[in-house]
C-alpha cells in the first residue's frame, strides 16, 4: 500500500535493508554519500515493520534534518529512548508522565525480588528491549506459579547468547486494564492521530499474550479514547518524536494511561488496519506520513486534512479478528466448509492467509507472527459486528488441518538469516 500510494502522488521511495542481507545500508559516511546522491531531497523516513531497521531510519532521520533539537548530549538519549523500551519509561517518567513500575535485573534474584514486592506477585517480563510484536514477551506469576516463573527466568539466564551474558532483562509492572493502540503520525513536531484500536488480548496455547482482535474506536469528548491518545502524542513529544510515524501501545488503567511501549517510525504491523481505518475514518498512517513528506504539502494544508483528532463519529464500526493455530504439525489444508460459514457473516469483507503453505509446518499460535490469518470485519452495528467476531472464534478451530508429527515445530522470534528488514526514504523527484 505505501509504494501504490507513493506512486500514486508522484513521490519517489529509496529502500535501505539492514543486515543480514547481502547488501546492507551503509553507515557513517559511506550512508552519508548514499544520501547525496539519491536524485531526490529525502523528506520521510519510516521503517517498514522490525525493530532491526530502526538504528538505519534514526541515522537517516539525523542526516537529512528531520529529527534533533540541537542539544546533542539530550539528543542521542533520546534517540536512544525511542527504540529502547527501558529508556522510554526513563524518559516518560522524567517528564513527568504516568509511566510503569519496572526494573533492569541483572540475575534471577533481582527478577524475583522485583516480582514478589509487587501486590499482584506478577509482572511482564521482557528479555529483548528491542523486540515486538508480543515475541518473548512472558506473565512471572510467583504468586501461583512460582515453579514454572523460576524456570523460565532461569532459562532466559541461561541461554543468553555470546557476547549478551551481561545483558539484562526488563521486568515491568503487570498493568490492568484495556490495551490499546494509537497511530499518530507527526509533521515538524505538530502531531495528528489516525486511531485509537483497541486490543483484545487473551492467554492462549501457553502463552499469555496472544491478540486475537483490534478495533478502530470512535474518540468522544471525555472518553478514555480520548485520554488515550492525548496521553500518547504526550509521550511522543516527551521522546523527542519530530517527523514520521508512530505506533505507541498504551494500558488504560483504573487512574491513568499508562505506556506500554512507543513503536516510534513504524507503522503498526497489521496491514489490514490500514484499509479498516481508511473505510472508517476516511484516511490512514500512510496518507498523513506521505503527504507530510510531500514538498507540496504546506504545513496549513497538512492540518487541514489530518487534525490532531479524527472525528468522533466513524463512518462504520472496524475491526481485524487474528486466527490462531491450535496445533503444531503439517499444514493439511484450510476448511473451505469453514472459511465459507466466516466469509457469510454480514461483518465480514475479507479473509487472508499468511505465509502458510500446504506439506509445510504451521506452528501454534503463541504471538502475532505465528497467526496464520486474519478477518477484516466492516458495519455499521457495533452489536452485529461483535457478534460475528465472537462466532469466527467457534469456527477457527476447524479452519487449519494439521498432522501432528511428534516433533517440536518453532517459531521465529527474530530475524534468521534468510530475513531482512527495510528502512524507506521518501522524497519529490
């Protein structure tokens, strides 16, 4: 959708790939030098949806002006901060923002220490600062669970890898209360929300945090929407978040919104919100991000089209339900009984399968990377919309025929080396 769309306004797309692809992006000077010779001015730089990539885009971000204050010592933690979900919370916390009760722990002791001083004796573990989409993100329990914590804990310790021992590990505060998610894209500091989406997050095949949906919310005046997002273009600001856009997760709690961690030049990384939201709302992230690098775009026009908040009547009520995988083996083949009884469903208008493929392994679903499709859902009635939500979960479990092979079958939690992630530059010709 953002190369259609780019191409659509005339704007030209240099891509950048970090490693482990053959040709990486230069760095230093040597990105510098790639920079001066593009046939066009860089005016937006975004990465395309892995944290690896995000080092690439804060560098581009510097050298073509887009980001910095000018205070070099408050810059460089700041970009720091926007790709370090420990620092974000330093910094929020700094600002005087609500931020959550965290620890950087060094040995199984100060993550248990950490744990069983909190009320609940739970907290969020999270061994890779950079990581997303839910991967090796893990519930401690030492209240109920205090067996099946240690082990975990110590096998994190145990397998860091080479080069990583010292290493620590993120425990947070175990926040209650509906997740969302905001999309703000930001223009010379000046900010517009696309969306507040709301999480439905469930435990399921061992895992704690598993989505199984999101939905675009109206933002009414008073609404805990509208704390959302105004909480999050704060943090933003707080981060140092000049141009591009921003995915920032947020727990509303029974006080106050509370960040969970801000994907900051990234979109969110479920392509179908985009074409919810531009049935919704009448516009998406990528809209707002390209028209702000658009030269031709005055700032007063910009606003004009994105306000800093959409309106507070959707045009229809959207959703993306996530399928889940319940067995690990051979993927036999979908259910096209089932698929055909999910398509029927007046919310639904379309049905996408991930990277699966028959005779080859599916695995369970334990995050967003290991869900092998997902329902775009469109209507007008919030009620028909969520009761045909509820009725694709009774169906999904005849959807994905699998052999049971007996052997373990994993899941990636990073990028192998056969994977790569983008960085794009946007620019006039």
């Amino acid at each position: 959708m953002l190369q259609e769309k780019a191409a659509l306004r005339g704007l030209l797309v240099a891509e950048l790939w970090s490693p482990p692809h053959p040709k990486p992006a230069p760095r230093g000077p040597a990105l510098k030098d790639w920079l001066s010779r593009l046939s066009f001015s860089v005016s937006g730089v975004l990465a395309y949806s892995d944290p690896h990539a995000l080092p690439i885009v804060e560098e581009v971000l510097s050298l073509v002006g887009l980001t910095g204050s000018g205070d070099v010592t408050s810059d460089a933690l700041l970009e720091q901060a926007r790709r370090n979900k420990h620092l974000m919370q330093v910094v929020l916390k700094e600002a005087g923002l609500t931020s959550c009760r965290w620890v950087l722990a060094c040995s199984e002791s100060e993550v248990q220490s950490f744990v069983e001083a909190e009320p609940s004796q739970t907290a969020v573990m999270k061994p890779f600062l950079g990581g997303s989409a839910g991967n090796n993100v893990t519930l401690l329990d030492y209240g109920n669970r205090p067996r099946e914590s240690e082990a975990f804990v110590r096998q994190v310790f145990s397998s860091r890898p080479t080069g990583a021992e010292s290493m620590p590990v993120l425990v947070q505060e175990h926040l209650q209360g509906d997740e969302y998610a905001v999309d703000i894209v930001v223009r010379d500091g000046e900010m517009a929300v696309m969306g507040v989406f709301k999480y439905d997050v469930r435990p399921l095949n061992g895992a704690e945090f598993v989505v199984f949906g999101v939905f675009i919310e109206p933002i009414q005046k008073g609404s805990p929407e509208e704390a959302v997002a105004n909480y999050a273009m704060e943090s933003l600001a707080a981060l140092g978040m000049r141009n591009g856009p921003a995915h920032v997760e947020v727990k509303m709690t029974a006080k106050d919104p509370v960040l969970i961690e801000a994907n900051c030049n990234r979109f969110t990384g479920l392509d179908m919100i985009f074409d919810i939201a531009e049935r919704a709302v009448g516009y998406t992230a990528i809209d707002a991000f390209l028209d702000a690098a658009d030269a031709r775009v005055s700032a007063e026009e910009w606003r004009s089209r994105y306000p800093v908040l959409p309106s507070p009547n959707l045009r229809a009520y959207g959703g993306v339900a996530q399928m889940h995988a319940r067995k690990s083996g051979i993927y036999e083949g979908g259910d096209e009984e089932a698929a055909a009884e999910i398509m029927e469903l007046d919310s639904v208008y379309k049905l996408e399968s991930r990277d699966i493929a028959v005779g080859y392994p599916l695995a369970r679903t334990v995050s967003d990377a290991t869900c092998p499709a997902e329902v775009g859902l469109l209507c007008n009635s919030r009620s028909q919309l969520m009761a045909d939500y509820d009725r694709i979960f009774q169906i999904e479990r005849r959807m994905f025929r699998v052999k049971e092979t007996g052997f373990n079958i994993w899941y990636r939690t990073a990028l192998e080396p056969w994977q790569t992630s983008q960085a794009y530059s946007i620019g006039n010709s």
